[in-house]
C-alpha cells in the first residue's frame, strides 16, 4: 500500500559540509523534532522527492532521511537532506517544504566514502527517472515553521503565518 504524502518544512541550515565534500551538497532541513515524521511514517532511507522553495519554486530532490550510520552509527541525530540534482544554490536560511515521495533504498552503512559516493550517483539516477515520471500535483500543505533564528510568536518554532 502506497502511503499518503508526506510534506514537512523547516529552515535549510549549514551542517558539517559532509556532503559538499563528497560532490553531493545538500540542503539541510532543521525540520523541528515534532514535525518530523516518526520511523513507522517514513523509514530511514533514500527518497524521492521535491522540495519548494519560497518563491513557490518546487524541485526534484533526492532525499535523505537518516542517522547517517556511515560516520555516526545508529544513534546518530535522525535529519532529513535533499541533494537538488544538476543545480547549486544557496538555500541557507530559506524555509523550505519538502515533499517525500517514493523510496529509492533504505538506508545502508558503507564500508567507504567511495563505496557512499558509487551508491549516492546510483541513488541520484534512480531520483531522476522517478522523478521524470511523477512531477508533483496539488502541494499537500505542511505547517509552517519559522526562519532559522527567529522565534515564532509561541516559541514552537511555527511561524503563524
């Protein structure tokens, strides 16, 4: 059975450049740890997605949702990362909503950074021909969250607008 969408939204944050230095920069989503989706909603894995920027601009996104167990084992800080195929921008600060869509893989430890990197290019075709099949339709709505550093009125991290 296919599971509804999935949107969560949150301020893009800098995280440890990891990705950047594997040749796969991603989009860090401080998503707030209420709003986001529990193991038994999204397993830990490689996703394909969307994600749309403020300007309503959406794009194909291969997402990560993880411990990240090649360099933090299993009890890693669960986070969810979106590598925007074929562009580079600067997203630091945007409140961002992501859409989670099909599951490409589950998340897997690597023996290397060069085994990650072969499985990342493989996970990133994958995303692409999914994501030429199935662009987004109506964008489900997610709750708002505030930008990074500034307080929503109620302190929950919301914004309320």
């Amino acid at each position: 059975m296919e599971r509804p969408p999935v949107v969560v939204a949150g301020p893009v944050v800098r995280g440890d450049g990891r990705g950047r230095q594997l040749g796969f920069p991603t989009a860090n989503v401080a998503v707030p740890p209420a709003r986001m989706p529990s193991e038994a909603e999204v397993a830990d894995g490689v996703y394909a997605g969307y994600l749309r920027r403020a300007d309503a601009t959406v794009l194909l996104a291969a997402l990560s949702i993880g411990r990240r167990p090649t360099y933090y084992g299993p009890d890693g800080e669960r986070l969810l990362e979106a590598h925007l195929p074929d562009l580079e921008v600067d997203l630091y600060g945007e409140v961002v909503e992501v859409l989670v869509g099909p599951l490409v893989r589950g998340q897997a430890r690597f023996a290397s950074s060069e085994e990650l990197v072969a499985q990342i290019a493989a996970d990133v075709e994958a995303v692409r021909r999914l994501g030429a099949r199935s662009a987004p339709g109506p964008w489900p709505e997610a709750e708002r969250v505030a930008p990074a550093g500034q307080p929503s009125p109620d302190g929950s991290g919301r914004s309320s607008g």
